[in-house]
C-alpha cells in the first residue's frame, strides 16, 4: 500500500508540473507558484520512500520541481520564499546528477532542462554584465556553471566570466578564486596565470599569487606562460632578478615569444629612464650619488637592449621599440648600434 500510495505521488507530481509549464507559458506566476507548491508536496512525498528516493523518474521531476522553486524564489515573494527551501537550487542539481548518472532513462530530457536553464541565464547574464551590474551578473554565470555539474560537465567559459564578473566589482577574492579554477583547468593558458596572480595581489595577497604560480611551474617546469606569468608579476612586485629568472626562462623555452623579451626590455628600460631623471634632479652637490646613478642606469639599459634586440628580430617595424634602442645605445655610446637603430627607426617611420 506504501509503495502504491509514492507511485501515485510520483505520478501527481508529473501532472502537477505540467500545471506548472502551463502557468509559466501563460506568464501567470501566481498560478505557477500554487502548482509548484502542490508540485513540490508531491515529489517530496514520493522521494520519502526508499525506493523511489532512488527511481530516475522521481529525481527527473525533483529536478525540474526544486529548479522551478529556485527561479520562483527571485521574485521575493514573502509568503513562497518562507514555504520553500532556499538551497532549492542545489538540491535540484543533487537530484538531476543521480538520475543522470544512476541511468540513462532520462538524459536527453535532463541535457535539455539543464541547457535551456543555462541560456536563460547567459543571456540574462549578459544584460547585466552589459547593464555594469557586475555582482548580480557574477551570481547568473556562476549558477550556469553550477548547472553545468549535474550532467557532469565543467563549464569554463562560465567561471571565467564569473571571475570577469568579479574583477569589475573589484571583488578580487572571488575574481582569483574563479581565475584559479580556470588555470587548474589550463583555460586560456596565453593569459590565464598572470590574472590569476594578478587578482590575488589586488586583494592584497602578494604572497599567494607567487605560491600559486611558484606551484604551478613546479609541476610544469616547461611552461612559458607560467614563467611568463611569473615574471610579469615580479615586474610590479619590482623583484628584478625573479623578473630575469622568469622572463629569460620564457625566452629559452621559446627562443620566439616577442612578449617575453619585450616585458623583459620594457622594464629594465623603464628602470634605467627612472634612475637618469632621478640623477638630473639631483643637486649639482650630489654628483657623486648622480654618476652612480647613471652608472646604474646603464647596467639596465644593457639588460633591456640584449632582450629588446632579440624582440625587433621578431617584430623588426615597432618604431617605439627601435627609437628606444637607438636611444639607449648612444647612451651606452655604442655608436655603431646606436646609427644602425637610427636608420630602422627612420625606414619603420
């Protein structure tokens, strides 16, 4: 009789959720939040029984109930809100992921409420990403990648602009958490490491971007995203030899990555301009302190012209970069270099 009586709740909590498609295609919410009550008592007597706790059928329909429940509780309806519970989306996922891969009874049914439920939100997403609504756009994409785990798939994209979300809130914990799983995930692996790094130190944690990128090249030594990575974020840490480590290490790997020798030469020349305007505003009694300076500067720009030379092989027309050779070599008093970028500067004018 027991076993009769959960069939039968299993049954009205199909009927009743029809009741609830019919309301929601009717744009009525008060009749959809009756039928999703009325639904939600059914499926809740049905999976009290052992047995149909674990029937495919009865998770589909909790599934599609407590997913219902979710998307109705948005619209803050006291009285609905108090009868339902607020964990009604993870449920939800719980019940679709052990029907989904307890049998295959129905997966193509549970594919298509879980890819239909992810567009609504997408687009709603994007209208609030669009709208500068950065934390509420943040929440949709990151239960679309929720909904993603109940047919046992990772939806990148989706933590990605959860991350993205976050970032433009200036919500930097959430924005690294978020990069973090993309990186352990080696998506977008080009950029992936350095905004994974560089979110932490936004949030005030120099210490855990350096652990996380110091961790990831341990187990990948090769990678030159990571020591790119790596070495970037030593330029705004201004650890010159973790920059010269890192970013020489990239160039070794790939003897062609025009990034690597261009940040490397970027800021060793960024240094040395900053030491000679230092030493040109210093008093004419401190010139002692200002030829050490200069001095200094010229060690730089030795370390920027070997990386940015390697650089203009590669990108041979970039005026900027050749204008600053031509200028550090005068400097250096090489004046055969110094004539050769000269005439490059002049031609890629």
């Amino acid at each position: 009789g027991t076993a009769t009586a959960q069939k039968k709740a299993e049954t009205d909590a199909a009927l009743a959720y029809r009741s609830i498609e019919t309301a929601m295609q009717n744009q009525d919410m008060e009749a959809a939040k009756k039928a999703t009550l009325k639904a939600k008592g059914f499926i809740d007597q049905a999976a009290a029984h052992a047995e149909k706790e674990k029937s495919p059928k009865t998770l589909y329909y909790k599934g599609e109930i407590y997913g219902t429940i979710h998307f109705l509780r948005q619209l803050n309806d006291q009285a609905f809100n108090d009868a339902t519970p607020a964990d009604a989306l993870d449920q939800a996922i719980k019940a679709y992921n052990t029907a989904f891969t307890s049998s295959d009874k129905f997966d193509s049914e549970i594919t298509t409420s879980i890819g239909n439920g992810k567009m609504q939100l997408a687009m709603a997403a994007n209208a609030l990403f669009d709208a500068k609504k950065f934390k509420e756009a943040g929440d949709m994409y990151e239960t679309t990648a929720k909904l993603s785990s109940a047919i046992n798939e990772i939806d990148t994209a989706a933590i990605y602009n959860t991350a993205l979300c976050a970032a433009n809130a200036e919500d930097w914990e959430r924005a690294a958490a978020n990069y973090r799983k993309c990186a352990e995930l080696n998506y977008k692996p080009e950029t992936i490491y350095s905004t994974t790094a560089s979110a932490y130190i936004n949030a005030k944690k120099n210490e855990e971007a350096l652990n996380f990128l110091k961790e990831a090249i341990k187990r990948t030594p090769n990678d030159k995203f990571l020591h790119f990575a790596l070495g970037t974020i030593a330029m705004d840490l201004n650890d010159d030899q973790l920059v010269i480590d890192n970013l020489k290490k990239a160039c070794e790997i790939d003897t062609k990555y025009a990034d690597a020798y261009y940040n490397l030469g970027g800021y060793f020349l960024g240094k040395g301009e900053d030491l000679r305007q230092k030493a040109a505003d210093l008093p004419t009694s401190e010139k002692k302190q200002a030829e050490e300076m200069l001095n200094k500067s010229l060690e730089y720009y030795k370390l920027s012209t070997d990386a940015l030379e390697q650089y203009i092989v590669l990108e041979p027309n970039n005026p900027d970069v050749l204008k600053s050779l031509y200028k550090m070599f005068r400097a250096l008093k090489n004046t055969e270099k110094e004539a050769k970028y000269k005439k490059m500067m002049e031609e890629a004018k």
